[in-house]
C-alpha cells in the first residue's frame, strides 16, 4: 500500500457524484461539514443534473469523476451512492489519491486497492453532519493522524484476533462485480461487508455467489456492519451469514457501526488492521 499524502487545512476535495441523483438540501450540508473541517469543496452545477435515477447521464457522470481524478486536490467525495459505477467501472483509471464513500462507491474501493492505493470507507457528502464522530474520524484519517481505535458492543458468531488488509464494502455491490473483470478475491484481508433491504435468504443468496466465485478463500476475518435499516426486521439475517460463512473457520463479528443505518465510522481500506472479533474492536496496526 502506497501511504497517502495528507491534507491540510485549505486544501481542495474534489466532490462527484457518478452514481444515483441525491437531496440537493443533505449535499449543501455536507459541503458545510466539509469547510468545518478545514477543507474546500469543489463542484460545479452539472452535478445537480438527474437523469431518472441517476446523477446525469453516463458520459457526464464519468468525465465528472475523471476530471476529479486528474485534478490537482488529494482526495475526492462522493456525493452519494446507490447505482451508477459498474456501468462504466472497467473504464475508471484510479489516481494516487483517497477516494471517500460508501455503497456504490464499493466498486472504487476495490480497484483502489487492487493498485495498492488506499481509500476511506465512510459517510458521503449526503451523509455528513449527521454525526459529529464520524466527521471528526474523518478529518483524522483525512490529516494522516491516529484517528483511534473503533470499538463496539459485539455480537461475535466466533472470537479471535486476525491481522490482515481491511476490504470489502457493500455486499450487493461486491456480489455484482463477480463474473466480471472486477473480480473481488480477498485473500489474506480482513472483510468489512454491509448491506440492507436484503432479507435472509437475498443475503443467502448473495454470499454464496461469492463463496462459489472464490472471492471468500483465505480470508482472515469478517466483521459485519449494519444489515437492516431501521424499521426492518432483523430476524435470522446474522443467522444466515452465520451459516454461510462459519464454514470458513475465520473469526466472525457483527454490530460493528457500519452501513446505511446511520452509524458509520470511517476507516481506511488497503491499509492493515488487527480485529478482536470476541471484544468488538478494529484498529489499524
């Protein structure tokens, strides 16, 4: 892993949004949350465009993120997730720069750490200002400091301690990229996986597909963040995860505060971590 270069008060990101349309009134939020934090946002107001549930059409959501990838900021935020990269993901050249998001943004991730460049997995622009630690996380992770250790009251399947590369992101999205010259193998990693909206049986479907493309051989750890959302009905999702992925003999945690149900801690993938599955605690090593 390449060690990113550290932002400093005053320094641009760059915020795209090459995936689903978004509430124009969370975004402006966002960018205030950003400025809070010392940094200047740059967009221009092709980014408002909708085109049905996508920000714009694809020529203009992808030269938008090229153009931010090329610029001279060190880092880039996506305005919000939902679909949109895999349509032209096999096309995105990543930068030696942090990519900042969730959800879709997965799929960036996974080619950022394919080249050794590390990401930040965490709130998006719509999402920040909604939780004051996780921006402050952020801003750590963002300066290059010691953001600290991520702790939480565990729901452990089965305890150990593993050391490994942090990876994985939204589990519909890596499911999606199987079959495809995105591939997802996580061998030797620590597997962050998240989701929601995905009954038992979605999710059982969802994680033997990557069982069955090889995707889950060597893995050293998995640590689930949120699956429902709130309103939902958790029964038998961690059940199911359960079963599928015991099997493995690797540690298995669950409640990390991850996800779409609005607790979501950044952390840095590509870099190494320690987790302690029995204690509910990941730290970068």
């Amino acid at each position: 892993m390449r060690k990113p270069e550290p932002l400093r008060d005053g320094d641009p990101i760059d915020v795209v949004a090459p995936a689903s349309a978004f509430d124009r009134e969370r975004f402006e939020r966002g960018v205030r949350a950003l400025e809070s934090i010392g940094l200047k946002p740059r967009y221009n107001d092709e980014i408002f465009a909708k085109n049905g549930h996508l920000a714009g059409d694809d020529r203009r959501r992808f030269d938008e993120l090229e153009r931010a990838l090329r610029s001279d900021s060190k880092a880039v935020i996506l305005a919000r997730g939902g679909y949109g990269l895999l349509r032209f993901a096999t096309r995105i050249q990543p930068a030696d720069k942090l990519v900042i998001g969730y959800s879709d943004a997965t799929i960036l991730h996974e080619i950022w750490r394919r080249a050794g460049i590390p990401s930040i997995h965490g709130p998006m622009c719509t999402q920040l200002g909604e939780d004051p630690a996780a921006l402050a996380r952020l801003k750590a992770l963002l300066h290059g400091d010691d953001a600290g250790a991520i702790e939480w009251e565990p729901d452990t399947a089965r305890g150990g301690i593993a050391r490994g590369v942090l990876a994985g992101g939204n589990l519909a999205t890596l499911a999606s990229l199987c079959g495809t010259p995105l591939q997802p193998q996580f061998r030797d990693c620590i597997v962050l996986l998240e989701d929601l909206n995905e009954p038992p049986y979605r999710l059982d479907r969802l994680l033997t597909q990557l069982l069955l493309s090889g995707s889950f051989v060597g893995v050293k750890a998995f640590v689930f963040g949120d699956l429902t959302a709130p309103g939902e009905d958790p029964q038998g999702r961690s059940e199911v995860v359960a079963e599928r992925l015991l099997p493995l003999n690797a540690p298995l945690v669950f409640e990390a505060p991850f996800g779409h149900a609005g607790r979501n801690q950044p952390v840095l993938f590509g870099a190494q971590h320690e987790l302690d599955a029995g204690s509910g605690r990941l730290a970068i090593c």
